[in-house]
C-alpha cells in the first residue's frame, strides 16, 4: 500500500491549494528571472559583436569611429559628419562596413565668383581656373580677364596655388581687400577639412578705338586705364608722344583715344659724357637738332662738330653725330696703340693713352704739336748705358827643364788667358745700338803662362842582377832586336865588316842605340843579355829601340820589350828629353 503523498495535490487547473500559493509564486519569479538574464546576455552579445571601428580621413583630419551602422553613409551620419553633393567619399557611401575599413573624404573647394554682374558660390573638384569656369558656365572671350585679388589669372593656374598660404601672405592685406565678390546671397558655413577657399572676378573686355596717326585701331580690353589698355594691345607709347585721353584716364566702353606721335631721333657720339654706349635713341616733337640737345640737357663748348648741321630739321628716324675726340695711333715699344683725345698737344694725347716718355725719347710729331685726325706719333725710345766688355789676351806656351823634377818625369802649369776689359758708352733707340763708343780700356787680369817641364834631376837607384847589385841613373822601356854582322848591308870582303859605330869589332855584349835616346859608349844593363855597351848605330834604330849583336846562326834573341837600365858613371852629355 502507498504512502500518502507528502503536499496536497493541485486541482485539475494545475493549481495549488491554497495554503500553498506562495510558494508558486516563488518559482514564477524565479523562472522569470533567469529568462530576462538570457535575454540581456543576448543583447549584450550582439551589441558588441556587430560594433564595428573605422577609420575616416577628411582632408588632414583623421578619426576613428566606433559605429553599429551597415553602409559607410550611415556610420558618417552617426558621426554627424555633413557631405556636400561636391564631395568625394571613397569607397562609395552604400559600401558595406567591414572592422578596420579605411574611409576618405575628398572635400569639394568653395569657390566665389564675381561675373558678368552676378556672384555666386560653387563647390568643385576642379584643379585649376579653367576648370571652374567651365563648371559653373562661364566662357571667356580672348581679351577677358580673370582676376585674384587684382593679380590677372591665366586658365591653367592651379586653386591650390591660388589658396596658399604663403601666396595670400605674398599678396597682402591691401590686395586682398580689393576686387572680392559681394556674395550678396551669403557665403555658406566653412565645412571642417575642406580645402581653403578661392575668390574670382572675370572682367569683361570692351571696345575702344584708337587713333595712331591718322589710322583707328579697333581694341577690345578688360584694361583699367587708357595707359594698360594701349600697352596690352602692343601699341608702345613714348614720353614725348602726347595721347588725348591722358594714360591714367579710366577705360570706358566705344571710347576713341588719339595719338600724336613724337618724332625717333639717334644721337650719337664719341665722348661717353654724352652717349655711354656710343648712342642712344631718344624722341622728341622739336624741329631742330638745337633744341633737340638742350632738352636732353648736352652740353656743348663750341669744339664739337656735328652731322648733320645744329639747325637742320628733324625727321622721323633722323639721326645727329657729335664729335669731340680725334682718333689717332701711337707706334711706340714695338706695337701700336690706338687712342682718341680731345686734347690741343701731342703731350696730352699721349698722357691720354698712358704712353710714358724718357727724357731722351724722339716724338715725332713734337710734343707741342697739335693732334690731327688719324695722327701717327711716332715715339722713339732712346736710352744710353755704360757697358763693359772684356777680350782675352791669349796666354803663351812654354817647355822648360826643372831641376826639382826627375829625369824623365814631367810636370804641368796650365796657362789662364788674361782679360782686357774695354769700357763704352752706347746708345740704344728702340732697343737697337746705334752708336758705341769706347771710353777707356785696361788689364783687368794678367795671363797666366802654360808651362811643360821636364825632370832633369839624376838619382841613382841600385838594381839586383843575376850577377850582383848594379846603380843605374835611367831607366827606359825598348823594344830590343836583334841582328848579325850579315845583315847589317855589307859583304865580308868589306874592310868594315863587322865594325860598329864606335870602331870596334862586333862582340857579345854589343848593342846598337839611337843616340839621341842612349848615349854611344853607354853601359846599359838588359835584362836576359846582362851589362851592354852602346857602340853600334843602324838606319832602322829609331828611338826607344835597341839591337842586340848575336853571333851568326843565333837567333835565340828574337823579338821583346824590355826595360833597359842604364848604369853609372852618368855622361857627360845625354839627352835630358827622350822623343
């Protein structure tokens, strides 16, 4: 059997008995509860999962926005952020907006035109002057003017030049306040980040006439003044020139203006006080060439000449010629120099050109003579030295014995030529001598002699021989020879056969000399033969050259130099010189 159940059960309505009705309530509220948390999580969630964070540059601005729009029209109106139709959104305003899209805005320039009577305002994406004319319907004739400030525009010229900051500072307060649109309507509010504004004036060209000699020109200008509007139409106009109305006359539209020209005259000259560059071009409405030059203010001392004449009339292109300077050439230091005076001598002309003269320079014409037209002076330097030249005086050129000196040695003084040295005065005319004469001469310096010796001093020197010592007082280098009695050009029937120079008989020992080189009788010591005597001469003995005597059949001697000794007692006579 069950138990019975522990609470009361509820009717068939689900309801609890009564004593119980607070508990029930209880769990609604609870179950209530938790629903409308779900719900707020819910809400939460979604709220930051569809936040999205862009970015918006507008002009040198750049935000960063938080938005739950879908399009980036919508999220630039959540920002509050105002679009004209003339501006630029890239990407394009119904793009979808994605987290971290980069938004730019490309502001439309306000521009305010003044034209035609009318002003008005438009907004552009034009870069340049020409552009917006053509935005707003504005067309130009040639002679129109587009105007800034007063500063003319041409149709290329940029806005953003036209909007610079550091134009408008060059353009001043005192422009900027002249020629700027009324914009009667009002100038709409600044918009933040958009481009600084640019304030145009088309001028409208009018017709005017103008009279040049006699021919009217038609003219149409948008120029102020009679003055610009000639200047823009390239019709030069000259001080001296009279212009009805004046230049500074304002234009007005159909006006005629009148020209009467003055007349082109060149004056010109050779003196730079009157024509610095040799001429000028001036224009005047005198007749004469008189008055002509004192209006220029010339000044004039009556030593001028003048082409055409001072009273001649004036023509249109005329021109005059003043002359005060006479040319002239200086032939002078080898080249010539061309000069101009208006000086009365020779000396001032040549003071003009810087031509320094000496006192003994020739001028020819003299320095007192008055400059003529193409002159030639001829100057002449002249200059007198004192000049000094020397001659030689030739030395002489002795031989002479020495007895400080040994035998067969020499010795040498070199010979110095001496110096005659003449003193003279010579004349120099351009550089050339033409005269020379001498003033005084003397020795300046003696000449040294040359001077040869030859030793004559005997000294007795000892020689080892195979035999023993032996003194000698000369020794000689030879070439030594040998020969026979056969050879010596004599048969043996001949009584002198055999006989030598010196009378005795051919023997071992024997040699023959050159006197002049070895004395005859001479004890001469020959290495390889032993003490020789000097008795024999011959026809072929020559010189620094002995002949030994050998005995028929030897001819063991042969042919060599050798150097020969020659003994003590020294003779009496021997050459002190050998050749």
């Amino acid at each position: 059997m069950s138990e019975a159940p522990s609470e009361p059960l509820g009717d068939a309505t689900g309801r609890h008995p009564e004593p119980n009705g607070w508990l029930t309530l209880l769990q609604n509220r609870v179950v209530l509860i938790g629903v409308a948390a779900l719900v707020f999580v819910a809400c939460t969630a979604a709220f930051f999962l569809t936040r999205k964070t862009i970015t918006v540059v507008d002009g040198s601005r750049q935000m960063t926005v938080e938005t739950h729009a879908t399009t980036v029209q919508s999220a630039l109106r959540g920002a509050q952020m105002t679009l004209d139709p003339a501006d630029l959104v890239f990407p394009g305003l119904q793009t979808p907006l994605a987290n971290g899209l980069r938004v730019t805005i490309e502001r439309a320039r306000p521009v305010y035109l003044a034209a035609d009577g009318q002003d008005l305002t438009i907004r552009t994406q034009a870069s340049t002057v020409g552009e917006t004319l053509a935005q707003a319907g504005i067309a130009l004739a040639p002679e129109d003017l587009v105007l800034a400030h007063g500063e003319r525009l041409g149709l290329d010229t940029s806005l953003g030049y036209l909007a610079s900051p550091v134009r408008l500072a060059s353009v001043g307060a005192a422009a900027l306040a002249r020629a700027v649109p009324s914009t009667r309507g009002g100038r709409p509010q600044a918009v933040e980040g958009a481009p600084a504004s640019v304030e145009l004036t088309v001028k409208r060209a009018v017709p005017i006439t103008v009279h040049d000699g006699g021919l009217p020109v038609a003219v149409n200008t948008a120029a102020d003044t009679v003055g610009e509007a000639l200047r823009g139409a390239g019709i030069n106009v000259y001080l001296a020139d009279v212009v009805r109305p004046a230049v500074e006359t304002p234009v007005t539209a159909n006006m005629h203006v009148y020209i009467e020209r003055s007349k082109s005259v060149t004056i010109a000259s050779d003196d730079t006080d009157i024509a610095p560059q040799g001429s000028f071009v001036t224009r005047t409405r005198r007749d004469s060439f008189a008055q002509l030059l004192a209006d220029e203010g010339i000044a004039l001392n009556g030593r001028e000449s003048f082409t055409p004449a001072l009273d001649s009339v004036i023509a249109h292109g005329s021109m005059i010629s003043i002359r005060r300077y006479r040319p002239f050439q200086v032939e002078v230091d080898g080249g010539v120099v061309a000069g101009k005076t208006k000086q009365a001598t020779v000396r001032e002309a040549l003071a003009d050109v810087k031509v320094n003269l000496g006192p003994l320079d020739k001028i020819n014409p003299g320095l007192d003579a008055q400059p003529q037209d193409d002159m030639v002076i001829k100057v002449t330097r002249v200059k007198e030295v004192t000049v000094e030249e020397d001659e030689a005086i030739p030395f002489e050129s002795f031989v002479r014995p020495s007895a400080e000196i040994e035998l067969d040695h020499t010795g040498y003084q070199e010979g110095e030529s001496g110096v005659l040295r003449h003193q003279y005065n010579v004349t120099y005319e351009n550089g050339l001598p033409v005269s020379k004469v001498e003033t005084k001469q003397w020795v300046a310096k003696e000449p040294v002699p040359e001077i040869s010796f030859y030793g004559t001093k005997i000294v007795l020197r000892d020689l080892d021989t195979p035999n023993g010592v032996v003194k000698y007082w000369r020794k000689i280098e030879v070439l030594a020879t040998y020969y026979h009695n056969s050879t010596c050009g004599k048969s043996p029937d001949d009584p002198y056969y055999g006989i030598t120079r010196a009378g005795t008989q051919t023997h071992k020992g024997v040699i023959a000399v050159d006197p002049n080189v070895i004395p005859l009788w001479a004890k001469v010591y020959v290495p390889g033969l032993g003490v020789a005597s000097a008795e024999d001469t011959g026809g072929g003995i020559k010189g620094r050259h002995i002949d030994v005597y050998m005995p028929e059949g030897d001819s063991s001697w042969g042919v060599r130099y050798v150097t020969v000794y020659l003994l003590t007692p020294v003779p009496n006579s021997y050459p002190a010189r050998l050749p």
